[in-house]
C-alpha cells in the first residue's frame, strides 16, 4: 500500500487532517489482524467493567465489608456464576472490583515512570558519553540489578501495606525501565542526519530532545506503555497475594488467589476464577500492545 | 582470545553495582515509619532491652555511619545482623533456606532452557505450518499467565484431579530428609545413595517447577523462533546451503548460534525473576524455601532478614548476568573483541 498515492492535498495542508489520516491508516493496519482486535475488545471490555463495576456487578455490596455464612462456598451456578468465596461473597463482583484497583495502579505507576524514565533516557541518550549520562545509567543500573519484583516486594515490605503504598514500590522499581529503553533508542537516533541538521541550523536542546528525538521514541514508548498496564497488573496482583497489597475486605485478585489457595481442592473456584481474571488482564494488554506494535512500525503494511 | 580484559572489566562493574545495590536497599529499610527495634521486641519489651538492640543494630548512629559499620559487618564477617523474627543470624537462616529455593530455580532453569529452545527451534524448522502454529498459540498463552496463576491450574489439575503430584512440601509427610551435605535434598539423597529420597525429592519439585518455567520458557521459545527465522534470510545462510553443507549443521552450528544471543540474554532475566515468582509459587505448594521465608519476614518488617534476602538475591542475579555476558561474548565475537554490544 503506497501512503503517498492517498494523500490529498487538502489532508495535507490542516494538521488535523494529517493526524486524522494517520490514525485511520494506524486503524487500518491494526484493524487487519483479528487478535489485536480481540485485544482491543478484551482491554475495552475490562476498561468498561472496571468503570462502571457498581453497575454491571450482579452484587456490587459485595465488594466491601459483606458476610453471609449460609451462602458462603456455593460453586458456580447461574446466581453466582464464578461461586462464593469463603464468607458467601460474590467472586464475579468482587473480580469485576478488583479490576478497577488494578487498572488504578497501572495508571497510576504509568503516570509516574513513563514521563520520569522518558526525561532521564532522552538526556543520558542525547549527552551519551559524558557525566550526565554515566550519573543516570550508573543508578538505573543499580534499580535494575535485580528484578523488578524482588525490589517491589521489598519496598512494599517495609511501608505499611495499602494499595497506595503498594503502588509507590512497584513504580519505584518500574520507571528505571523505561530510561533504559529511552537511552537506547536516544543514543542511537542523536546520530542520525535530520538531528545533526536541527543542531546546524541552532535549534534548542530541548526542541531537539522533544520534537526531534522524543517523537521517534514514541512508538516503542506506547507499544511497551500497553504491554505493561498488564504487567503492572501482574506484579501488583503478585504483591497482593504475599498480603503487601490492597488488605481485605477490599477486593484484590492477589488476594483472593490466595485465600483460595487454602481452600483447594474442594472448593477450587475461590483461587481458579481471580487466577483467570488476571490472565485475561495480561492476554488483552499483550494482544493490544503487540497490535499498536505492529501498526506503528513502518515497514510493511 | 581476550576474553580475559572483558571478563575483568565486567567484575569491576559488578562489584559497583552490588556497592551501589547495598546502599539503595539499605536506605530502603531505613525508611521504615516507626523503630524496627521497638517493633521486633514488641510493645511492652523494657526500654534498656530495646535500647541494646538498638545500639547492636547501629540504630542510634547517623544514617550513614550506620551504613558504614553494617557494610563493614557484611564485608569483613559476612554478617547479615540477626533476624528480628527468627531471633537468629539471618545468614543461618539464609543457609537454611536458600538451598531449597536453588534447588527448584536450578530446575526451573533447566526446562527453560531445554524446553524453550528446542521449542523455539522446532517452530522455526516447521515455520507457519500447524506445529508452529500450536507452539506460538501456546507460547503466547504461556506468556500472559503468571506463574502463580500457572501453580494453582497445575496443582488443580495434576495434584486433585489425577493425582499424579503431591501437592504439598519438599519431601512426603514423615520422610527423613537426607544427611545435610549442600541442603539441596536431590543433591544430598544422590551424595547419601538414597534414590528413594532423589526421586521424593523430584517429584516434589516437578510441578512448582513447570510453574515457573512456563512463562519464561514460552518467552525464549518465542524469541528463538523469531531470531531464527530473521537469520534464516541472511546471505551466509543462503550460500551455505548453495555450496551444499548438510541442513543439519546449517541449522546447528550457523543458524543456531548467532540466533541464540537474544534468547540467553532474555533467559538469563527471566531465570533470575524466577527468584522473585518463586515467592508466590512457593507459597502455592507450601514449599520451605527462601522465598517463603522472605514472605515472611517482610510480612513481620524484619529489616535485617530483609536486606539480607535482598542482597543475596542481588549476588545471585549479577553473577547470572556475568555469566551469561561471557556466554555471549562467546557466541559473538564483536563483543568479544571490539568490547561493546551490537
């Protein structure tokens, strides 16, 4: 498909058109491939359950401080189609809430790592080779020394355990990430013809960090933001689960999986169920990131 | 060969990153709201006790000549402290329990390894056929599920269903474990002779080790189908064929092997995150490992036994890297020779 051959002259000339054509030919590409689609349904379909959970949860009271002992370890039937855990609340509700904290934490962590790791990599990669860049690769070296989950575990150890809180270490060890990534993209991109040419012609640092260098990131950027809300999702259900997380009765996958744990096998939909939940979570981010990929990238239609 | 110049430039920044390592966890465990002193003994332990622990834990020392006499602790006696919960040497508790934890990683990274490149490579061989078709399907599937996810769907369906696992422990409920050699049980029961007690040992370690394996084991069947199948298009491998070398060294020795670095790179990653899942896994099949151990003391704010699990998980994952740095450095000679990546 030849890009040029579809542009006319009027798409060209407003910005908005320009914009408004590359995002249906971004469509068209992504549109192309049916798992990204069903990528895109499953993350619009959590999106949605999460915003509107008080709505669409067959016992939104359920969620908070609940008990029923009569109704309490029911399996699957059609008033509870995902079973009751062991003090008869509602799994499908309490999953359909858990999903709104968990979407709250990837913003969250995304909101802070992403602009943090981006400044920090554009500027290591851009002055690569001096100082700069080994005083910020030196300490990104060192979050990065050991996995993301281990360091998150252990912050979250020793602050006291709330979703906020949780959400702090996770993105402590999350935004060193990004840098690296920022870095490796920047420093080879500082090298190419048209930034040497925006430096010939005296055009600021910054102009050239952020309208030059930062827009050729971006790909990357967003296909690596979509891939790590599931991610996120995954290391703070994993943070619930060890109890450093969300703290009952306030629902969290993490912690529900593990009450099942103590509860298996006799009554394996308690654990199964939330452990479903988060794997749909990180097939739909995946499915979706791998899609926006696929779309942005600029060889082949 | 230079391999020797590479390898001692990538000590000198190892050794920097675990200094730098021991400073960012240490500052960590220091911002505990509250006194971990008052905390370990409790609310009605006498102020002279607590002020003791205090004094032996540095806690009444500046911030950083308290980091400078707990690394001078750790450097010159390898003492971690003592651990608030356990009221014993962390290091002794460490010794206690890493060795489980090893145990299961060492196995987990054996099927990654083995699983996920032959995978990798069979995918590759029979590129867009049904057989790639089920391994990338399955990968994928792999991938997108945590491995605690994994440890509850296997221990549903191997453990309670067919009943082919125990679900439960290192060894079978009233097994003596094996005399104390390395603390590895299948290492200890094969040094003692016991093939009873290797094969308890094993079976035990099986499933919360295909529980772990799995998702990384998909991400490097993934990665070496698709660097093999970007290589496979090269130039030197056309004329290879074209003067008529056998398709199995083509495969084996030229495709293979600058296929592998990105999957190793990737592998060794994920080997050691598998340090960090294990703390769920474990947890899943009630296995006494280090990970649950360091459930439990960040749980309890132990902040000793913290920063000693830490640091020796730290130990662990550089050395893994270096490791495979070198394997690397192998593989391709541009980084061997010239001393930067490509």
């Amino acid at each position: 498909m030849t890009t040029e051959g579809m542009l006319t002259s009027s798409s060209l000339k407003n910005p908005w058109g320009r914009t408004l054509y590359s995002l249906k030919r971004t469509w068209y590409k992504f549109s192309r491939n049916w798992l990204s689609v069903l990528g895109l349904v499953i993350v619009v379909t959590i999106v949605f359950l999460a915003v509107f959970a008080p709505y669409v949860a067959p016992y939104p009271q359920h969620a908070g401080k609940f008990v029923d002992f009569k109704g309490k370890n029911q399996p699957p039937s059609w008033q509870h189609l995902m079973g009751t855990d062991t003090i008869g609340r509602d799994i499908l509700s309490r999953i359909i809430f858990a999903f709104r904290n968990a979407l709250l934490m990837a913003i969250v962590v995304l909101a802070v790592s992403v602009p943090l790791g981006t400044l920090t990599g554009l500027t290591a990669g851009y002055y690569s080779g001096t100082w700069t860049d080994t005083v910020i690769m030196r300490v990104t070296d060192v979050f990065i020394s050991i996995p993301p989950i281990i360091l998150a575990l252990s912050i979250a150890a020793v602050l006291k355990p709330t979703l906020m809180n949780s959400m702090i270490a996770v993105t402590v060890s999350w935004w060193p990430w990004y840098t690296r990534m920022t870095y490796s993209l920047a420093s080879s991109i500082k090298n190419e013809y048209y930034v040497q040419a925006a430096e010939l012609t005296g055009a600021s640092k910054i102009y050239i960090l952020f309208h030059e260098i930062l827009p050729n990131c971006s790909s990357s950027l967003f296909t690596k933001m979509a891939l790590d809300v599931g991610w996120v999702t995954l290391v703070g259900a994993a943070l619930s689960f060890v109890g450093l997380g969300e703290q009952p009765p306030k629902p969290a996958l993490g912690t529900m999986i593990a009450e099942g744990v103590e509860r298996m096998p006799a009554q394996w939909w308690i654990a199964l169920f939330p452990a479903l939940a988060i794997m749909f979570v990180v097939l739909g981010f995946n499915l979706f990131g791998d899609g926006i990929r696929d779309a942005l990238s600029p060889e082949e239609a | 060969m230079r391999l020797g110049p590479f390898i001692l430039r990538r000590l000198a920044i190892s050794i920097f990153v675990l200094f730098g390592l021991s400073i960012l966890i240490f500052l960590i465990a220091r911002v505990v709201p509250g006194d971990p002193a008052r905390m370990a003994l409790g609310p009605r332990a006498p102020v002279d006790v607590v002020e003791r622990l205090r004094q032996q834990m540095y806690l009444d020392k500046p911030l950083l000549q308290q980091y400078g006499l707990w690394l001078r602790d750790v450097v010159t006696h390898g003492n971690l402290g003592d651990s608030l919960l356990t009221r014993r040497p962390v290091k002794q508790d460490i010794r206690e329990f890493f060795p489980a934890t090893l145990e299961l990683v060492g196995l987990t990274a054996i099927f990654i390894i083995i699983a996920g490149i032959s995978l990798g490579v069979i995918s590759a061989r029979y590129a867009n056929t049904w057989v790639d078709k089920v391994v990338r399907l399955f990968s994928y599937l792999g991938i997108v599920t945590p491995a605690f996810a994994w440890a509850v769907i296997l221990m549903l369906l191997f453990c309670f269903v067919w009943h082919l696992f125990p679900s439960y422990g290192r060894l079978t409920e009233g097994v003596m474990p094996p005399v104390t050699i390395t603390g590895m049980y299948t290492v200890d029961s094969l040094l003692n002779g016991r093939l009873d007690l290797f094969w308890d040992a094993v079976v035990h370690l099986i499933l919360p080790a295909i529980a772990l394996a799995l998702p990384p084991m998909s991400q490097a069947a993934r990665l070496t189908r698709s660097s093999m199948a970007d290589n496979q298009n090269k130039d030197y491998i056309a004329s290879m064929i074209a003067y008529g070398v056998p398709n199995r060294v083509v495969t084996g020795k030229y495709l293979l092997k600058p296929s592998l670095i990105s999957p190793i790179t990737v592998m060794a990653l994920d080997i050691a995150a598998t340090f960090g899942y294990a703390f769920m896994v474990e947890k899943v099949f009630g296995f006494p490992g280090l990970a649950r151990y360091g459930i439990q003391v960040m749980l309890n704010k132990d902040v000793n036994a913290i920063v000693g699990v830490v640091m020796v998980l730290g130990v662990v994952f550089i050395t893994l890297n270096i490791v495979v740095d070198i394997i690397v450095a192998y593989l391709d000679p541009r980084i061997r020779l010239l001393g930067r990546s490509v």
